[in-house]
C-alpha cells in the first residue's frame, strides 16, 4: 500500500500526516487539527449569531419605543405649543376685525345720519339745485365706496 504517498504536511503542526483540505482557506490539516480548526469557526459562527440576534433585538426595541423618543415627545410639544400660540393670535385678529367693522360701520352710519340731515333740509327748504344734488350724490358715493372698502386691514401670514 502506498500509505506514504498520502501525506503531506499539516498546516498547524506541520508534520507529515494524513491531511484533509478545509475548502474555506484552502488549506490542509490532520484530523486533529482540523477539527479543532471545524470547532474555531464554529465557535466564530456562535459569536457572529450572537451580535446579529443582540443587534436584531436592538432593532426590535427601537421600533417599539419609536413614539417615546424625547425627539418625537419635543416635537408633539412644539406643535401644541405652536398651535396655541397661533390659535391665540388668531383670536386677537378676529377681535381687532370685529372692533375696526363696527367702528368703520359706526362711522358710515354718523356720516348717513349727516347726509340725510343735509337731505330733509334740502325738502323742508325746498331749496336745491344741480350743484347741491351734485353734492349730495358725491357724499352717498363716497359713503358706499368706504363701506366696500373698509380700512385697510390686510391679514400677512409669517411662515
């Protein structure tokens, strides 16, 4: 039998035995050595499962904790608060609105009031001419004409 002719040198012990091939890195090993190579990248296998499996429940507790992030939780806070505050000025301008209408409502019905004054003394007098009526049909104009254009109030959104 031609014994001899199958061994060649282990790469661990570097004696001349019978040697098997590790198709990984392509070296050759006796048996005892290459099953203490098989259990070395076994136990590297172990390890490399353990970090995956502690960095997939890493992963699993981050998306079930997701909504109480302090970033989530300052930005809910921001946004309430930013709700409020324009809820707020948003009262503040309706309220303005409203005392500038009835101010300029209050002021159109004073100069009606004038106007209409002006008028029944132009019928008790029965006195009136081109030129007063002229008059007169300016003041309504200029009546109506502030009434469909109020004070300018103009609303500027900041964003």
């Amino acid at each position: 039998m031609a014994m001899a002719n199958d061994k060649t040198l282990c790469f661990i012990c570097n004696e001349n035995k019978i040697t098997y091939p590790c198709k990984g890195c392509s070296n050759e090993f006796c048996l005892l050595d290459l099953t203490e190579h098989r259990q070395i990248l076994t136990n590297e296998l172990h390890h490399i499962t353990n970090q995956y499996n502690e960095f997939k429940q890493t992963i699993n507790k981050q998306k079930q904790d997701s909504q109480n992030f302090s970033s989530i939780e300052q930005i809910n806070q921001w946004e309430m608060e930013s709700i409020e505050k324009i809820q707020q000025k948003a009262q503040e301008y309706r309220e303005i609105i409203t005392k500038s209408s009835q101010t300029c409502i209050n002021d159109i019905e004073m100069k009606l009031k004038d106007l209409n004054e002006q008028i029944k003394q132009m019928q008790i007098a029965n006195e009136f001419n081109e030129t007063g009526l002229n008059y007169l049909r300016n003041q309504l104009i200029e009546i109506k004409e502030q009434l469909n254009n109020p004070s300018d109030i103009s609303i500027i959104s900041s964003k």
